[in-house]
C-alpha cells in the first residue's frame, strides 16, 4: 500500500474553521500549524487504505475501523460518473464521529457529497454548527455503539477520476479555558500578539489604545497582512508595542488614524528602530475606514456598522476578516459619502444593528442589505455567529463594556479562524451561554479579571465541562 504524509487533521481542523483559509494536504494553513503545535507539531506517515470495488451499495460496503485524534483511519477512493462508494463502520463508544473528506491533489476546492446512515440505513444529520462544506466536506455526528455506513460521492462533475480522501476519528473533546492579559489593554495586546505570532511577523497594525473609531475597521486589514494589533499613546510610543516590534522582528507598521490621534512623533519613533511606517487615515473615521476598504480583496460584500460606537463592528470583525469584508462606517441615519462610495463597489452588504443604529432610510441607499439585529449587543452577537454558521467549539470572548481587548484580539481571533463573543463582565449573557451549551469546549478569555471576571471564568468552566459530560 502506498503511504500518503497526512497531517493529523483530526477536531482541530473543524474547530478552528480551518477550511475558510487555504489548505491542501501538502501545505496546511497558518491556524493549522499553530494548532499543531498544541499537540507537540506531531505528523504521521498514515496509510491510506484503497477502496476494495464494487462498493456501491450497503451489502458491498467496504469495512473499515474508526481512528481516534492523533490516529485517524485514511481511505482512498475515485469516483467515477454516477459513482458512489460506500464504508462500514463499527463503533464502540459514543464519543463524537469526525468525517472528512476532500480531493488531496486538488489545488481548487471541489465539493464532496459525504453521508452518515444507521444500521437501518436511516441518514444520521451532524451537529448543526460543526459541518463546513467550503474545501471538501468536514462534519461532526453523535454517535452511540452499533453499526454504520458511509456513503461518499460527487456533488459535480469536477471531481469525476479523481482521487479522495476520507479520513474518519472518534474521540472525546477535552474542555480548556485559558485567559490572555497583561496589567493593562496595551499589555493584554501584546500578550494576543506574542501569543498569535510565536514565530514573528514581517507586520504589525498599530491603532490608538484611547479610542475606537479609526481602529473598527482594522480586523480585515490585519487579517489580509497577517499581522497582529498593537496599541499605543497618541504622542509617544507605548512600550508594549515596542516590545513587539523588537520581539516579532516586524519590518512595516502601519498606523491607523490621522495625526489626531497618533501623532507623527510616534511614527518617527517607529522608524527610529529602522521600521518603515505607512499611514492610513483621512480627514474622519469614515474615510479611514474606506481607505482601508481599498487594500481588502474581496469584492463581493461589504459589512456596514455604526461608526459612533463598537460593540456591533467587533461583534462581526473577526468573521469579516476572515472572508474579506471590509467594514465601512454609518451614521444612523445616513451613510457619509467615503463609505458609500466604497459600499456601491460591492454586490451585497450586511448591516449591523437594528434601526436604533442604522434606520431604514439609510440601509435603503446600500446593495442588496441584509440587516443581522438582535435587541442588544450580545443578541447582535449571537444573531451574527449564527448567520455565518460560525459557532464551531473555539471560541474567543472578551467583555462587550469596552472596546480594546476585543479589538486586538479580534486579529487573534481571525488568524486562528475562530469567532468572537460578546459578553457581559459578570456573566455569560443568556444569548451567548445559549450558543455555548453542547457546542463549546476550547474558549480563550481576553483581558483580566476586570474585563472578565472570575465568576464568569467559573461560569465558562462550569458549562464546557458539563458540554463534556
């Protein structure tokens, strides 16, 4: 049998929405090898069992084991016109089925239809939040001991005499809570960068740690360079930047805002430590934020949030970066000219917030709006992870009272694929604790205990063990 390298995919690919980024069983994505790390940067030379034909129907099914995290079972196959092949599984505990399944020396994504039957040949539906579709297909099923079948075929004919792979585990989730802070929100953002960029980064974003506005559209943009948010004072330079700019040997900062809230003097200190400086930044938030908007990939939609205070643009920063969304700024009752100007480019746009924020009037000049809403900022929240299916078991969360540890950590948040949820300091907001129950078992806390605190922490504690259980 011919050994394939397959890097152990395993929950970790599914929990960090790894499939949104590019990944290809030869060069597996930045959020995957930070989640490699986690488990000691361990790949394994697995072999891949070839489909035994005919195999096209439950009595010719081929049999196959189950593996577990680190040792996943690994099927070949080809599909041919009208093909469908089938495998037979027998589990023996209820811990969690992982399925997936993609074209291995596929560059572009082309889809795979992948099904779980019972014994009774009845369709077993995955978990609703933990199935992405976008490179190949990637699922997670309860299970219970007993008997099934897997059923794997094309969704188009692109994938017709083409080689798959079908990697299968069962194993349980092990909850896990840890906190990312520092004496202060310059701190706690140089610990999400340290933390995100172990191995350095040729780029930093540095936004004004004393106010929000110039820095809301800032997640895309870091996303899209690869590069961490730090904060600093508007006329001297914080010294935890600093520190990350010498520790993360970054090459370029660019700094969001005008002169107005970070002076010139810091970008003369940047460059004294031989760092270029590029400035984005315009006469209000509006143009900074559709300056930004220019350096962004993605052409297909836009999200539209109010520009006069942050839970909502924070709410959806870390999903926009990650698709590419640029995030452009309103009033509440008109959208300024900079940000509708740059709106008009795109095809469909989302529009943050209920009519308390963005009135009808103003989301009706938009392309195609959507309006996500909930009553408040975490109903908003929870609406928002719902409508982009990405309530995946890690998560980031950080207090909905204050602006800057959700900033930064936002850019953490993306460049490990996970989302950001909002919550009270207190408490976990019934919205997001709804979210949470069943689905959540790895969630990082930004800031102290003054952001969250530590009933809140033993709340989180509480839930991902009883999600365990």
């Amino acid at each position: 049998m011919k050994k394939y390298s397959i890097p152990i995919f395993g929950i970790l690919l599914l929990t960090t929405t790894v499939l949104n980024g590019h990944v290809s069983a030869q060069t597996p994505s930045p959020v995957f090898k930070q989640k490699m790390e986690l488990l000691g940067n361990q790949e394994e030379e697995e072999v891949a069992l070839p489909e035994t034909e005919p195999n096209n129907t439950f009595e010719t099914a081929n049999d196959i084991t189950t593996g577990d995290l680190l040792h996943p079972t690994v099927v070949k196959g080809t599909l041919l016109e009208n093909d469908v092949d089938l495998y037979k599984v027998v589990l023996d505990s209820d811990a969690p089925l992982t399925l997936y399944g993609w074209f291995w020396k596929e560059s572009t994504n082309i889809p795979l239809d992948i099904t779980l039957y019972d014994e009774g040949k009845k369709k077993i539906e995955p978990f609703k939040y933990f199935v992405n579709e976008e490179q190949g297909f990637l699922a997670l099923y309860p299970s219970e001991p007993g008997t099934y079948y897997i059923s794997v075929k094309n969704k188009s004919d692109l994938g017709i005499g083409k080689e798959y792979v079908l990697m299968t585990s069962q194993f349980y989730l092990e909850p896990h809570v840890e906190r990312i802070s520092g004496k202060d929100r310059y701190e706690t953002a140089l610990q999400s960068a340290l933390k995100g960029w172990e191995s350095g980064s040729d780029e930093m974003i540095l936004a004004t740690g004393t106010n929000f506005p110039d820095a809301l559209a800032g997640a895309p943009l870091a996303y899209e360079k690869d590069a961490p948010i730090l904060l600093t004072y508007k006329n001297s330079l914080h010294p935890a930047a600093e520190k990350a700019i010498r520790e993360l040997g970054v090459k370029k900062v660019t700094v969001l805002g005008g002169t107005g809230v970070i002076s010139d003097q810091v970008v003369e200190e940047i460059k004294d430590l031989g760092v270029s400086v590029t400035r984005i930044g315009g006469t209000n938030r509006y143009e900074t934020a559709a300056s930004i908007s220019k350096l962004l990939p993605n052409h297909e939609a836009t999200v539209v949030v109010n520009g006069n205070n942050y839970p909502d643009a924070l709410s959806i920063a870390s999903i926009a970066a990650q698709k590419g969304y640029p995030i452009l700024l309103s009033e509440k009752n008109r959208v300024p000219a900079p940000s509708l100007n740059r709106a008009t480019q795109y095809e469909h746009t989302y529009v943050i917030g209920g009519t308390g924020v963005i009135d009808e009037a103003a989301l009706s000049v938009l392309k195609q709006p959507e309006r996500i809403a909930g009553a408040n900022r975490y109903e908003t929240n929870a609406r928002i992870i719902k409508e982009f299916n990405a309530n995946n078991g890690a998560i980031f969360i950080a207090t909905g009272t204050q602006f800057a540890d959700a900033l930064t950590g936002s850019a953490l948040a993306a460049h490990n694929g996970v989302p950001l949820f909002l919550t009270p300091t207190d408490q976990l907001h019934p919205a997001i604790r709804s979210l949470m129950i069943d689905f959540s078992y790895d969630v990082t806390i930004l800031g102290g205990e003054n952001a969250i605190s530590p009933k809140t922490e033993e709340e989180i504690w509480a839930l991902l063990e009883s999600n365990n259980n």
